[in-house]
C-alpha cells in the first residue's frame, strides 16, 4: 500500500477515506517536453481496516487537496496548487484549482489564483476533462494505478503475487502543466489532505515516497503525516527502530538507512526522463520491490506482481473505472 490506508491500524485520516492520500507521481508530458504531468491519488475505493468498500463520493467538500513544490532545496514549498471541490445539485461535484507562490505556498489557507472552477468530476468511464490555458486537468475516479501483494505484506512478507489493487479504484487529480509554471531543474514534491469539517484547516495528511508512512512510522505514525518535510529529521529515529525490527539492521546500519528515506520528498527534474527513485516516479515504475528490499535488508526482493495493464497513452493517463458510481452526497 504505497500511501494507501495512513491512518491508524491501516484505516484512514481522521476516519474517512476521501482524505487519504494514496500516491504521487510526475513525469515528462509524452511527445511534449514543455509539460509535466502531475497526478494525485486519494480515495482508495476499498479499506482493509474495516473491510469493504468507500463512500462513492469522490472528494470531501470540506478540505484541500493540494500539491507542494519546493524548488530552492530547502524542503519548504515555493509554490503550490490547491483543489477544492463543491457539490452541486443531485451530489455532483465540481472542482476549483488554484495557485500560491511564496509564504502562501508554505502555509494552509484555500486561497491563491484561480486558474479553473466549476471543473466537472467524473463518476463514471469516460473522463471529464477541463483546460485552461496551457494547463489541462482531471479529478474524478479511476483504475488505482498501484500495484502490490498487500496480503502478502502484512503476512510477515510471505508473497504470493497476489496484486490486492486488481479491480480496485481510486480518486485521481491529474495535472497537466507547462514546466515555465514551475522550475527546469531539480525540484521537490510532495501533497497533503487538509481537513476543514471543524471550521479550522486541519492538516491531516502528507506523503511523497511510497510506503513510508504505512510500514516505516510505528507509534509516530499521528505526528508524522502532519507534519512538514523540513521537520524530517525528528523521525530518523523512529525509521531506524522500524528497520531494525524489520530488516534486522545493526543500530548503526539502521540510522544510515533511514536518512537516505527522508525527507518525505519526491524529486523531480523536467528536463530528464522520469523513473523511480532516481527522478520523478511513471504510473508503471515498481516501486515496491525496491522498497520492501530496503524494509528486510535485502531478504526479500520482490513481490512477483506487476504493473496494470489498462493505463492510457493519454491525458489523464489513468485507465478508466471498474465501476461507474452516481453522484451522492456523504452525510455530514
């Protein structure tokens, strides 16, 4: 589960599922070397703590999605992308993006530049898309993109190559946005889920590299989730004990490791090709194998489960739906 289930004992934040992050990818347009696409995935459409399927409704109406870029090395954003969203009348929802520069970036708060509002959401197979200018974007459900024996994983890592997210869905925003909006050269990512249903923006949260929080945060997993990358390094501590108890790693070994893992941050450089975890991260990099031989130092190495094969050429990239949902509302 590479974001997927971050809340405690492998529920969700704050108790629902549209706040919780799943994945984060970025890459080159294909065919466009002037683009990047940027792709958020919340929403798993099926827990395994409790069991069963989520709330159809894609997004919380309540909160903010929102995409953070450092782009001076300092692990705090200069720039970042807000999405809201509002349902309409039958529950169908509609999506506001916006842009911060500067302190605002770094900060919580709904506000920036509005580069597109009343963006449709898509429910069902075909996808709704919205441009604006040099940026084109997409919200809605779609095939999960992540692949991985989570059964397996949580079986000791015993692996069977049996892929959990087989048939499974989740909400994706998908980003299309020219690279002179953001920087040509290395950058940092990561998004977060900030909860508003209090009346205050309540951080809820955060990721970037996959697993991490899920398998690496024990008893800190609360803290770790709201808090910042720049703040990462209080955490070194809590990954070492993990990888210890895990991979069987020396104190030492332990803590050297677990530096190489945080910040929480996914670099990203337009002007290469993108592939994990060297730069950027593509829907079809396994990331997983690597991961679970950082987690067992090495004694196991792969999960035997591949990427998907309904992904598209094409904006939004994502392959479509298992499932076509009607629009509804989740009872406040």
């Amino acid at each position: 589960m590479s974001h997927h289930y971050s809340g405690p004992e492998y529920g969700f934040p704050h108790g629902d599922a549209r706040l919780d992050l799943t994945d984060l990818y970025a890459f080159p347009k294909p065919g466009d070397a002037g683009k990047s696409i940027l792709i958020m995935n919340v929403h798993p459409s099926e827990g395994v703590n409790p069991p069963g399927p989520t709330t159809d409704e894609p997004f919380a109406a309540d909160a903010i999605y929102e995409l953070k870029i450092d782009t001076d090395g300092d692990f705090v954003a200069d720039i970042a992308y807000r999405v809201l969203f509002s349902s309409g009348e039958g529950g169908a929802q509609t999506a506001t993006l916006r842009r911060v520069e500067g302190m605002e970036a770094a900060g919580t708060g709904d506000g920036g530049q509005t580069i597109l509002e009343r963006a449709p959401v898509s429910t069902g197979r075909d996808a709704q898309l919205t441009e604006s200018g040099d940026y084109r974007f997409f919200a809605g459900w779609r095939s999960d993109s992540f692949f991985f024996d989570t059964m397996g994983a949580l079986n000791n890592f015993q692996f069977t190559g049996n892929d959990f997210f087989t048939g499974k869905d989740v909400c994706s925003i998908v980003l299309e946005v020219p690279n002179s909006a953001l920087v040509t050269r290395k950058m940092g990512l990561w998004h977060r889920t900030v909860d508003g249903k209090s009346g205050k923006w309540v951080p809820t949260d955060r990721g970037a590299l996959p697993s991490q929080s899920v398998f690496l945060t024990g008893e800190e997993k609360g803290v770790y989730i709201t808090a910042e990358p720049k703040d990462d390094a209080r955490f070194v501590a809590v990954f070492s004990h993990s990888l210890e108890h895990t991979g069987g790693y020396t104190p030492e070994e332990a803590t050297r490791v677990a530096k190489t893992l945080l910040p929480d941050i996914l670099f990203y450089d337009p002007t290469r090709p993108a592939a994990y975890p060297g730069n950027g991260r593509k829907l079809s990099d396994d990331v997983m194998d690597g991961f679970i031989s950082i987690l067992t130092n090495g004694k196991v190495t792969r999960d035997n489960v591949g990427p998907h094969n309904d992904l598209l050429a094409s904006f939004p990239y994502l392959g479509p739906p298992h499932k076509a949902r009607s629009p509804q509302r989740v009872a406040a």
